[in-house]
C-alpha cells in the first residue's frame, strides 16, 4: 500500500487534509471513521447530482425518456478536478 505525506490545515473552523494527486477521490462526499487503531478511514460516497430533480421529472410522467436518460448519465459522470494553487 503507497503511503505519501501530506498537510493538516485549518479551514474555519474545522481541519482539512490535502490529498496528493495520486489519491485523487472522484466524488464530493465521503464518510470518515475511525478504527479500533486509532486511525481515520476514509470511504468515497456516490456523487447525488441532481438527485431530486431526477426524480421530481420521473413524477411528472410527461417529460422526455431521453432527457431524464442524458440527466442520469451526466449524474454518475465524475466532476472536473479543481485547479488548486501548490504550496
């Protein structure tokens, strides 16, 4: 398993990590735990894009087949890495 040294910074007030780029996470969310070890365990949750609007066009009935398709499809695509300055 790689293991890579990264920083610990405040952010408001809550701390964040900087995650080099070979670890890179294709979603905005993830659920961290910690173990019996003591360590932190990160788990990377499924984007939800546009979730509610999927269903409220699902409900509607009359909308597109295709659309409500081109929706879904853009949902699980994964969003552009931000462009973050190095330290």
């Amino acid at each position: 398993m790689e293991t890579l040294p990264s920083r610990v910074f405040n952010n408001g007030n809550s701390q964040a990590v900087r995650i080099p780029a070979e670890f890179r996470l294709d979603t905005d969310r993830v659920t961290i735990t910690r173990n019996d070890a003591g360590d932190l365990v990160i788990h990377p949750l499924r984007m939800q894009r546009g979730t509610a609007l999927v269903q409220a066009l699902k409900a509607l009935g009359d909308v597109d087949d295709d659309f409500v398709a081109a929706l879904e499809s853009e949902q699980r695509a994964p969003l552009q890495a931000q462009e973050r300055e190095a330290l």
